[in-house]
C-alpha cells in the first residue's frame, strides 16, 4: 500500500518544523480565499494525490449541491463572494456522498458515464472523503483523490478528519470575521452621516450678545451622541440658553436629541418663560416618543437680559450650572427642579432667577463631564469643575481650556464614556 503521507520518512522534527512553517503562514492571512490555498499548497506536499475537491450545500436546499474548488478548474473562484459562478448538482456520487456526511475512503472507485461530475472524477481509483461540520451538520466536504489503487490509509482516516475539520472552523471565522468588518464599515459610514447631521442642528456660532462671552465644548463617546446645546432670539434683546442631555448612548440618544431639537424649535410662539417652554417639550416628548419606552432628557433652559443683567430659569432633572460670582464664590445656580423630560406629562417647572454681575462665569455643563473617571474609578465631581472656575480666568475660552486639560489630565487621556458638552458663558463690563 503506497504511504499518503510524504514526510512520514522523515523525522519528527522534519515533520514539526514543516508543521510550524505551514501555522506560521496561516496565522499571517486575513483573506479566507488566500488561506485556504495556501494551505492546499501545502497539505499537498503531506497528502499525495491527483485531484482534490471542495463541495458545499451551503446556502441550497437538498439535494442540491455545488463543487467549490477543483483542482480541474482553469481559474480559482471565491465560494464566498462569486457562488453565483460554480457549478450547481442535484445528483451523482458527490451529491451522495456530501448529504451522507460520513468520513471514509473508497477504493476502486466506480462512476457512471452519466454522472454530472464525470469529469472532475475521472481516472481516479481511491477516494479520501472528508466531511466538515458546522452546527451540527455537514455543510461542506474535501475529497481527495488518487490514481493509485488502496492509496489512502484507514489507519490515518481519524487524524486527517480531525484537523481539516479544525481549519475548516478557522477558515469560517476568518470568513465571519471578514463579513463583521464589513459589516461594521457600512455601519460606521451611516454612523458618520448620522453625526455629520446632529452637528448641523447645533448652533454654527455662538450668539453676539452685548456683555457675553460665550465658549463652548462638544464631544460624543460615539460618532453621534445625545447631548444638545441651542440659542433662542427672543424679542427685547434677550437671549434663550438651552441645554439637554438625552438618557442613553450612541444612535438611540442622538434620535432623541434630534427630536428634542425638532419640537423645541416649532414653539409657537416666543420662547419664553422658560418653565413654559419646557413644559410644552415635555408635554410633546411624553404624549408621542417616550410613553413607550424609558427615554428621557434632562435640559436647563435659561432666558438672559442683557439690559438688566438678570437670567430666569428652569430645570428639568438636570446639573445646575455653576455660578462663580465675580467676589470668587462659587454656587449652584438654583437647584435640580422638576422630572426630566418625557417621563410624566403634565408635569410643571418652577422658574428661578439670579442678577449676575460683570466678572462673573457660568458653567453649564452635562453629567458626562462631572462622572469622567480616572483609573482609581473616581469622578471629577463638581468639585473638580469648582477647582477650574476659582482659577479666576479672564475668558470664557480660559475657563473651557482649563477644564479641558483638567479633566485630561484627571482621567489619563482615557476615551469618554459619556457624552461631554460644556459652556462657559462669562460677563464682561
């Protein structure tokens, strides 16, 4: 009986050292198609034949089936992304032997003239039949075949099932892990357009209000987020100051914040009170998005008199700013008030007010800023903003690069987990 295993002859670390090279080159691929012949190459030299064979089911309904590879093809084609292209059995000896799905070897081999792969079969006397297995079924199956009679061994048979099951799993992986990254791509390009989108809907500039400085900073964890900022033009000179954190993360959040946006911007009439603005976004969030689900957004909604220097306000679930007052205290400017919203409807927000002052800052902020941690999983806190604002710094754009390096150097460059919008707003003579 003639050997199937050429460096057999050889010694064990023969053997060993060509069985390293063969994984060596494998572990290098990322393209399943150059793996798999690649690996052909060399399996070739261990296990001499004249023809080798691919057949599959995948994606057919029996008793179909396809052959994959073929040694008699004049080009090699992807099974993966041009099946469209090979040729397509609904029986013969192939078709029989792939839905039996046993291991074996034939020998004298015997196939009718009739038999639509006639052809990649021909002249050969012994078959080596491997079948691989995914989810419990034989979906494809290698075979081997020889000119020579008796040419494979039973002794070997176990062996030989065994490991080109194994590499046919990794070739599966490396061909799921090719559709993940494709996948992923196209994902992340919508993902990309999505952002571009939720940045048009924030403001281009900031506002040119006598007495204002404003500065702002905006980061997502993600490619789009669910935190919104927005400037209202209100009637007599004032200002609107609105910002909104959407519960969540990613997509989910970035819609809401989209929404928020939206209705925010069709209230029909000027925006202000402030309470009456936020009661009127809440009333649209719970009565058509949020009833059937546990979305919600937090915002502050400020309305400023440059004339008189004074700010009325709401709040609906969210961070008080802080408020360092030109004598250098540092305070909440009002309180948490009212449910966030999109929770209960009919729900009301008290209105606060403060006069400020020339020298004083305002740091309007979300909770991605305050919960930033650093590797000890300790948050910046509201005492970290506090420690940036009694720097005294003479610009808004001083402050917001303050806390910036603060909050980086806080948390060791780590990516943002949450959402982080700032504003610092300050009043100048």
């Amino acid at each position: 009986m003639a050997t199937a295993f050429e460096l057999t002859q050889g010694t064990w670390q023969d053997r060993l050292n060509y069985v390293v090279a063969m994984m060596q080159e494998m572990s290098q691929e990322q393209d399943p198609q150059k793996m798999v012949q690649a690996y052909a190459t060399r399996v070739r030299k261990l296990l001499p034949g004249d023809r080798w064979l691919a057949i599959s089911r995948r994606g057919l309904e029996p008793p179909h089936s396809r052959i994959t590879r073929s040694t008699l093809f004049k080009q090699a084609i992807n099974p993966w992304k041009e099946a469209h292209k090979l040729p397509v059995y609904d029986r013969g000896l192939l078709q029989e032997l792939l839905y039996a799905g046993q291991p074996q070897i034939i020998n004298g081999l015997n196939v009718a003239d009739d038999d639509p792969a006639a052809e990649h079969l021909a002249g050969l006397e012994s078959l080596l039949v491997v079948p691989h297995f995914e989810g419990g079924k034989v979906l494809n199956m290698v075979i081997t075949g020889s000119s020579q009679p008796d040419a494979f061994e039973h002794e070997r048979l176990p062996e030989m099932f065994w490991l080109s099951n194994l590499f046919g799993r990794a070739t599966q992986n490396l061909v799921l892990s090719e559709q993940v990254q494709s996948a992923y791509a196209a994902v992340d390009h919508e993902l990309r357009i999505v952002a571009d989108i939720q940045r048009s809907l924030l403001p281009a500039s900031m506002p040119n209000v006598p007495s204002l400085d404003f500065a702002v900073d905006y980061q997502t964890s993600r490619r789009a987020g669910g935190d919104y900022y927005d400037f209202f033009e209100i009637p007599g000179g004032k200002l609107g100051i609105f910002l909104a954190d959407a519960s969540g993360h990613g997509t989910p959040a970035t819609v809401m914040m989209a929404i928020t946006h939206s209705i925010a911007h069709s209230y029909p009439a000027s925006p202000s009170p402030p309470g009456r603005m936020l009661e009127y976004l809440n009333r649209r969030l719970t009565c058509r998005y949020t009833s059937n689900n546990d979305s919600f957004v937090t915002a502050f909604y400020g309305v400023y008199d440059p004339a008189t220097h004074e700010m009325q306000f709401s709040l609906a679930g969210h961070n008080p700013p802080r408020w360092r007052r030109a004598d250098g205290t540092i305070v909440a400017l009002g309180e948490e008030a009212g449910l966030p919203l999109g929770i209960r409807g009919g729900e009301c927000y008290p209105e606060m007010s403060c006069k400020l002052s020339p020298g004083d800052t305002l740091l309007f902020y979300t909770d991605g800023i305050t919960e930033a941690a650093n590797a000890a999983h300790q948050q910046f806190g509201v005492a970290g903003l506090d420690r940036v604002l009694s720097g005294g710094h003479r610009s808004a754009d001083d402050v917001l690069t303050a806390l910036q390096v603060a909050v980086q150097q806080f948390t060791g460059d780590a990516a943002p987990d949450d959402d982080r919008t700032v504003l610092a707003v300050r009043v100048t003579e």
